[in-house]
C-alpha cells in the first residue's frame, strides 16, 4: 500500500490544481466581508477497517434513529419531557426549537435526512461522538471530487486495495429525496454564490439530477410549491434546503428574509412539499441536548449506545457546574449557540483573569454552555506545506447518515485536520484540511 499511496501523494499537487480549477472552495464572512479561499486537500487518507466501520455504522444509524424519534417527540406529544428524560428549559428555550413547526408531521416521519455526525478517535483506538449536526450539514461534496480526481491520477491505487467505492453518494441523496418527494421535481435550493458551500450545492445538484434553484426561482400557489422554467412553471416535490430556518420563508420567520420563498412552511404544513432537512431540527442539535442523546437512544429504542458522547457536563445541574468550576482549567467549554468551531474555549489557555470571567459567566447563564473533558484525539499523517515530509495532526470525521425509507450510513466521510501544530480545532471555517476516507471492504 505504501507504494501505491506514494502515487497520490507524488500527484496531490496536480489533484489540489484540479480542485482549485473545479471551484472547490469554501467561504467565510469575516469583519463584513465574503472570502473565499481554496479547501487544502491532503493526499494521504485516513484509513478504517471493515471491522471498525461496522460498530461505526450501526452506530450512526442507532443515533440518527434515536434524534429523528426525538424530533417527532418535541414537536407533537413531548413524552419524553413529562417523563423528567429531558427538562423542559432544554427544549424550550434551545434558539433551535421552532414552535411554528408544532404539529407538522413530515413524510415518514422523518425530520433529519441528511445527519453530519462528528466524531474523534481517541489515542486508545475508542470513538466518541463530539457533535450532531442536523439542520444542513456540509461536507460530502468534497471527498466525493477528491477521491474522483485521485482516482484518475492513480488508478492502480485503487485497483489493487480493497477500498469501499464512495461514487454512490449521489445514488443514496437521490434515493432520498424520491423517498420524500410529494409530487413534482426534486430541487436544491441555494442562497447563492457567495453562500460558504455554493460549489456543494451545485455540485449535489449535478449529481442527483436535481434542479439547482436559487431565490426568486421558487414560488408557491395554493399551498403548492413551484418552480419557474422557460416554459412556465413546474410542481416541486422536494426541496433540499441549503439556508437556514430563519430565512427560509419570510411570512413564518424572519420578515425581512429576501433569500426565502413565501409561504413554503403552508405548502410544507399542508403535506404538499417535502422539505429536506426538516425545519426546526435545530432543538436537536443543540450542544446542550447533545448531553441527553445516549438517554435518547435508552428511551426511543430500549438499547444502549453502541457510541458514546465525549465526557460531558452541564452547568445547569449543581453537581455539574460544582465540578466544572473546580476544573475549568483543564474542560474545554463550548457556547450551546456556536458552531463551525466557534465559541470552543480550552481551560488550559485561559490565564487568571480569563478563567475568572468564564466562572462568572457559567454562574449567570449555566444553560448557555456545556464542558467537556479534553479527548487526546489521534493524530494523522498529512504532507507539509513542500509536500516534501509527512507531519502529524489533530483531525475528526464527519460521517453522513442519509434516512427516507431506510436508514443508511454513507461508507466514506468528511475527514478535517488541523494545519496548526498546537490546535485541536479541525474546521474548514478555522483554516483546516480535509482529506479521503477510505473505508476498507470486508
């Protein structure tokens, strides 16, 4: 393997030159302005057992299965509220939960279609859950091209090791979609060029057959969604949404929305249009709720975690903020609002006065933070900047878990690294990589 991996590595300035030529970048709003820059790939990929993936992908689905029941729970009857598994201040007052989407019942039943679920392996080899992400999770786009161009700059690589053939991302978002479709044309739905996964969406797009449709393209009429053509107009079916609830329809949310399409919740409300993810999954994402999700999984489905959450606690229970105050110096504290590896803050590189203000800050607000104890995550090899020797760093995964009728685990991922030596932050919004994952065939 070794020599065949030296193909990839000796052609990544070729493979990097290619995603740079297709557009494959990722913007960032900084001090009021849009930036784009290019996702540095690394050709060396991670690389994970058949054994392995298999405990990861029963796993995934058990957790996505468990957060879909959730979401289905806290939007209609709330039992598991009454039965004292999750408080009621941890719903009701999560910026997530929408109470305009109370009542509204989704095709199947399913809320989250598309899960990003982040995870960290441990220098022991055990894996742990850091983060679910179930609102519009990115992501996929981008070891799907990569590992297309280093198919093509090394075929033999591939040839000759049993890697689990990722080319079906396409073929499962698809399948997906028809799963939910209401009747009419699958659409993915983008707020623009200068949206941070702009490449992604018309990326998906191209490979779902999907039509690519951006703000004023959409309308509703009668409670039916519609997509303008040269030739009209056409009934949409389902809309994979890549903006956020806020702005998704100005007449439930934010009024001034201009990138929204009035009146799709009525559409989406009276079971005319399926939206994909669903509105309102952000109750279940949150960092906070992150704490009840194995609870979640004893509950909905009578098993236990087959993965666990990184050790985590709440400020919000006296035993919980009695420990985190005695240990700040060595949790990392994260804001339950933050995300893209934002408002993430590490004890040890608080100084006196830092801390101080942190205990103060978890004493008036203990709803607004979680902590959690630091996970010497694994180091992977990647190139240096002269592409000459391999280093090591800090990096996660995010696996994708796609749910319309069934409930499948994409056998491939998102794998982000750091490029600072001394930084646990993996984040393509924080200046991060990303690589391949291959997942080795049984």
């Amino acid at each position: 393997m070794e020599a065949l991996l030296q193909n990839l590595i000796d052609n990544a300035p070729l493979i990097n030159e290619q995603l740079a030529r297709y557009g494959v970048k990722f913007g960032i709003y900084k001090n009021g302005s849009f930036n784009e820059r290019l996702f540095p790939f690394d050709p060396i990929p991670r690389v994970i057992s058949a054994e392995d993936w298999k405990i990861l992908s029963e796993g995934l689905s058990q957790r996505v299965r468990a957060l879909n029941a959730f979401l289905s729970d806290i939007y209609s009857k709330k039992q598991i509220i009454a039965d004292g598994i999750v408080p009621e201040d941890f719903v009701f007052s999560s910026s997530g939960y929408l109470a305009q989407c109370e009542g509204i019942i989704p095709p199947h039943g399913v809320y989250s279609h598309i899960s990003g679920i982040d995870l960290v392996q441990s220098k022991t080899g055990s894996w742990y859950v850091l983060e679910d992400n179930l609102r519009i999770p990115s992501g996929a786009s981008y070891p799907l091209i990569a590992r297309g161009l280093s198919r093509k700059c090394s075929p033999a690589t591939f040839v000759q090791n049993s890697v689990e053939d990722n080319r079906n991302y396409g073929i499962l978002l698809k399948d997906t979609l028809d799963d939910m479709n209401r009747g009419g044309i699958n659409v993915i739905y983008t707020p623009g060029r200068y949206n941070a996964a702009y490449f992604e969406h018309a990326y998906l797009a191209e490979q779902t057959g999907a039509v690519l449709a951006q703000p004023g393209d959409l309308f509703v009429e009668n409670n039916i969604a519609y997509c303008k053509t040269f030739g009209g107009k056409e009934r949409v079916g389902a809309i994979y949404r890549r903006i956020s609830d806020d702005y998704l329809d100005p007449f439930t949310f934010l009024s001034e929305s201009l990138i929204g399409i009035p009146g799709i919740m009525d559409a989406y409300r009276a079971g005319n249009v399926a939206l994909v993810n669903a509105p309102g999954n952000g109750v279940a994402d949150d960092k906070g709720i992150y704490y009840f999700v194995p609870k979640m999984i004893k509950y909905y489905l009578g098993q236990d975690a087959i993965l666990q959450n990184a050790p985590t606690y709440l400020p919000f229970y006296k035993d919980d903020r009695n420990y985190v105050l005695e240990n700040l110096h060595k949790l990392v504290i994260k804001d339950v609002a933050e995300a893209g590896g934002y408002g993430v803050m590490f004890g040890c590189d608080m100084d006196a006065k830092k801390l101080s203000e942190m205990t103060e800050l978890i004493k008036n607000q203990p709803r607004r933070w979680i902590a959690q104890e630091v996970i010497d995550f694994k180091d992977l090899p990647i190139m240096d900047s002269d592409g000459k020797n391999q280093i090591e760093r800090k990096a996660d995964l995010r696996a994708f878990v796609l749910t319309g009728k069934t409930c499948q685990v994409w056998a491939s991922g998102l794998t982000r690294f750091s490029r600072n030596p001394t930084s646990f932050i993996v984040n393509s919004s924080q200046g991060g990589g990303f690589k391949d994952t291959w997942i080795l065939a049984k």
